[in-house]
C-alpha cells in the first residue's frame, strides 16, 4: 500500500510540475495587449495632383512622389490604427495651391486643418493671409528655415509673424536641426507665437548616437511652452543613416524619442506622418507602430496626448469628424 501510494504521490508531483510548466511556458507566450490612442490626428500629410494645368513645384518629375496624392489615398492606405483626421501642411509656393487644398476640404472632412504657404516679408503677404484666414480650416503657414535665418533680421517679416499670433495662427518651422535654435529666436521676438517645429528638426537618427548639438538645442527650448516638436520623419532620419535597412524596432528610435521626451515632455509632442514622403524609408504602418510602441510604457494619458490631445491645442482644430 505504502508503495502505491508513493508511485502516485510521484505520478501526481510530476504532473503537477509539467502543468506549472505548462502554466509558465503559455504566461510567456501571451503578449501583454497594446494600449491605443482613442483617436488620431496627423498632423503633417501632403495632397497635390501634377495632372492640373498649373502642374506642381514639387514633387519633381521623375520622383516616385511624382503622381496625383489626394485625400481618399489617404483614407484608403493601410494603418496600424485607423487614422481619421489629418492636419495638411502645404509644400508648394504656388499661391493659389492654398485654396487648392481649402476646396478639398468641402468633399474631404478627413482634412481637419491646413498649415498654408505663404512668404512674410513679401508685399502681399499680409493680403493673402486675410485672404486665406477667413477659412476656419486655415491654422497657419509653413516657413523653411533658411527664411527664418535671414527674416528675422527683417522688421517687416517679424510683424508679419506678429500678425499670424494677432490672428491666432501658428507657424510650422521646416529646417535642419539648427531650425530648433531660429525657433527659440521667434520666441523672443515673438512671444505669442504658436510654433511646431517639424520632423523633430530633421536630424539624422542613428541610434544610441546622439547628436550632441540637436540635443542642446532641444534643451534651450525646454522652457518655452508655445513650442510644440512634431513626431514625424522618424523613418526618414533613419533612412539618412542606413538608407538600405531602415529599422522598424522602437529600440533604435528610443534614444533620440528619450531626449524629447525628457526635455520638451509630454505636453509638447505631437504625431505626424509626413506622408507620402515617409513611404520612401517606411509604410505607414511601421512609423505609427514606432511611436505607439514608445508609449506603452508611458500610460494611456500620454497616448493620447501625442497623437491627439496636443495638435488640438498647437493647430486649434475645432471638430474630428467622428464627433
């Protein structure tokens, strides 16, 4: 008796360890769910069609951008979440391309809010503005950093971007990494400027590598809570490093995605796409899962916050179109 119960006190001890085993192995192979932003803004997408007579400045023939880019493209590209609302940043100096992108919007309610191109400094720019402004959809204008350097040195430019803060616009800085330090001198002169500096500034990502001077600049803005960094051209930083073999792993974004957290923070991060541009390192898929990975750890709060929550503020869209 003494030996069958030891036979199966062992039977019964072993098979409870392959099923604590067991119990191990499926707990480990169970992903934790990912946590999702309740909505989604992107904030930086770019609509042409070279088939109209006027053509287009940009892209150029013989790119692979070069063909017609509308909303419903938009709409129908394949996401990692749905993607229901987009902020338009105009890449064309053509004047008329603004109301281009405004008549879209009529048959478009995805368009929630269009970042214009206009020059200040020029004779009719102030008349354009009143021109375009008096759409609700008009958020502001782009301005390349190479104009900033030499505007502001220029009274008239700098009361033209006074007047885009009288109005309650914003501007949208495009530039290399040195577009963060002109955006710290707009600050100054113009205090009550909305300011978004896109694609992080443009600089090239390269891991664990930080630029130190990026990463200074950066940090001189830190204070400065009119200035909004836009999460976009991630991919494409990459692509500048490793142009064959552009990661999709958030390990190798992190770095760079650290040093904005920590001193821009949460409040001040926006996402963006910069599609079609980005779809030459990275589909859209892979640059939305990038950051939405970075964020798991962050809470829903700031989910939200990034893809969301801040454009409201930084381009004062009135309505998603699901509400």
């Amino acid at each position: 008796m003494e030996a069958i119960n030891r036979r199966t006190f062992l039977k019964s001890a072993s098979a409870s360890v392959v099923a604590a085993q067991s119990a191990i192995s499926l707990s480990a192979d169970k992903k934790s769910p990912i946590n999702l932003p309740a909505k989604v803004v992107d904030t930086h997408t770019h609509f042409y069609d070279p088939t109209r007579p006027e053509g287009v400045p940009w892209p150029s023939k013989g790119s692979s951008l070069y063909r017609t880019v509308l909303p419903k493209d938009f709409v129908a590209l394949k996401k990692y979440q749905p993607v229901n609302a987009t902020v338009v940043v105009e890449a064309s100096k053509l004047v008329e391309d603004n109301q281009w992108i405004l008549d879209l919007v009529k048959e478009n309610p995805v368009i929630i809010g269009f970042v214009g191109r206009l020059t200040p400094g020029e004779a009719m720019f102030r008349t354009h503005l009143k021109r375009f402004s008096k759409n609700p959809i008009f958020k502001g204008i782009r301005v390349n950093h190479h104009l900033i350097q030499s505007g502001l040195s220029q009274p008239r430019f700098v009361d033209d971007l006074k007047m885009l803060a009288d109005l309650g616009l914003q501007v949208d800085l495009n530039g290399p990494p040195a577009t963060l330090e002109s955006a710290r001198r707009v600050t100054k002169l113009v205090p009550d400027l909305r300011i978004v500096v896109d694609h992080i500034g443009n600089v090239v990502i390269k891991g664990d590598e930080i630029d130190p001077k990026w990463k200074q600049a950066l940090e001189s803005l830190s204070d400065q809570k009119q200035v909004y960094i836009k999460i976009s051209a991630l991919v494409e930083g990459a692509s500048r490093h490793r142009p064959n073999n552009v990661p999709s792993d958030v390990a190798y974004y992190r770095p760079t995605l650290d040093v904005i957290w920590n001193q821009i923070g949460v409040d001040r991060m926006i996402f963006g796409s910069n599609w079609p541009v980005s779809e030459r390192a990275a589909d859209y898929v892979t640059l939305q899962k990038i950051l939405v990975d970075y964020l798991q750890d962050k809470g829903q709060s700031a989910l939200d916050k990034v893809f969301w929550k801040n454009s409201k503020l930084a381009y004062r869209w009135d309505r998603y179109p699901e509400e």
